[in-house]
C-alpha cells in the first residue's frame, strides 16, 4: 500500500482539491452512457480522503438516471474533475476523481496503475464487458 497526498485542479485553476490516494489499488474505466462519452478513468475513494481547497462556487454538476451521482465540473473551462455518490455494492459514500485532473501524478506513475474495466452499459458493473480496446 502506497497512499499518497495528491493535488488536483481543473483546467483554468478555478477548482483545487487534494485527495490522499493508493493508485496501486488501482482504477477504473467504464463503458456506460456517460464514462464512454467523456472517456472517463477514475480513481475511487471515501468522502474523508478527498478535500476541495478552492473553487466550490465554480463547480457545478451533472446527473442522470437514478440520480444517486453527480458529476462535478467547472463551470469556467468544462473540465470534469470528480464525482460523488453512494453505491451499496463499492462500500457506500464514495469520491471517485478523474485521473486526468491529478496534477502531480507521474506519468511512470499512472502507466503502472492497474486498470479494472466494468460493464455499466449492460449494468453488469461487476463484470469486463466484452471489448475495451475503445475505453
């Protein structure tokens, strides 16, 4: 186990945020409607390893369906940087923190980071779907 304090931030600065991570734990992508169209690969974690320093009057968020998520943006320059929910089945509240807005992760770092891939399309989320070449 290796956890570490990370930094993280949207594109224009606006919204800040440090989460303490195990990227060896590993992360995730996803082909349901939404991770397939804004290509998503997250981390997750639990509410009290994650905290937003700057920009929460710039943020704004997006949800779908069941609404048990929301999608979290900023509303300056677009970049999605985390989400927020509760999903029974990964432990209850969680945080899960795009990849891509981690700003002190090494690449070295993240091309060692496993990968785990589910199946949200078919809402088999437990579950590799079939082909994730694409993902």
């Amino acid at each position: 186990m290796s956890l570490k304090t990370y930094h993280g931030s949207c594109h224009c600065g606006e919204v800040k945020y440090e989460a303490d991570l195990d990227l060896s734990l590993g992360t995730g992508k996803c082909n349901c409607s939404y991770c397939k169209k804004v290509r998503n690969w997250s981390t997750i974690t639990k509410p009290t390893a994650f905290r937003l320093l700057n920009g929460a009057d710039s943020l704004s968020f997006y949800q779908f369906g069941t609404k048990s998520n929301a999608h979290y943006f900023c509303k300056n320059c677009g970049i999605r940087v985390y989400s927020k929910g509760y999903v029974e089945e990964i432990g209850g509240d969680y945080v899960s923190i795009s990849i891509s807005s981690l700003d002190d992760a090494e690449p070295l770092e993240l091309a060692n980071t496993p990968v785990r891939f589910s199946d949200g399309l078919n809402n088999n989320w437990m579950n590799e779907p079939s082909e994730t070449r694409h993902l």
